[in-house]
C-alpha cells in the first residue's frame, strides 16, 4: 500500500466489477497446476457463472452460520492428540 497509496485500493475495488479486466476465471495463483485445479470454483470463476456458486455458498458461509460452529470446531480442535487450548480472537470492536 505504501508504494501505490490508498488509490490502489479504490482501484482494486472498482476493478472486482469489471470482470473483462480484471478476470479471475484464468487463475488466481501463480502456478499453473495450482490454476487448473482451481478451475470452476468460486474463487476462479467470473460472473456469470460464480454468480450461481456464491449462492450456493453464500448462506452457509456468512458471520452469523460460522458463529453457530465455533463450539464444534473449537471442540474438534482441542481433542486433537497434542493440541492446545484454541484461542479465539477477540472480535474487531473490542478493545
């Protein structure tokens, strides 16, 4: 950010709505193999076709249903062999 100034980020924003431009349906990563396995998914795709797929996804990955799991992951977490009490980060608000 330092190098490009707070520009960069109003530009990457108005960039995220011109698909044509700043395509992600050919690869968001820097290899190649890592690209093709990522082909067709949420990440690596551009409307129209992610459109359907966040969707699918958008529900089940929002604040309020990631909450609803924090007990079970945290639970699934701390009952692996030689793990430590996860500590969970204070929300964003908080002091």
């Amino acid at each position: 950010m330092r190098a490009h100034g707070p520009s960069a980020l109003r530009a990457r924003a108005r960039g995220s709505a011109d698909h044509e431009r700043f395509s992600s349906a050919h690869g968001v990563g820097y290899e190649d193999p890592f690209n093709a396995q990522m082909k067709g998914t949420v990440p690596a795709s551009d409307p129209p076709d992610h459109t359907p797929l966040r969707a699918l996804l958008s529900d089940k990955l929002a604040p309020k249903a990631l909450a609803g799991l924090r007990a079970r992951i945290t639970a699934l977490a701390d009952s692996r062999p030689n793990s430590s009490p996860t500590p969970w980060p204070r929300a964003a608000s908080t002091p």
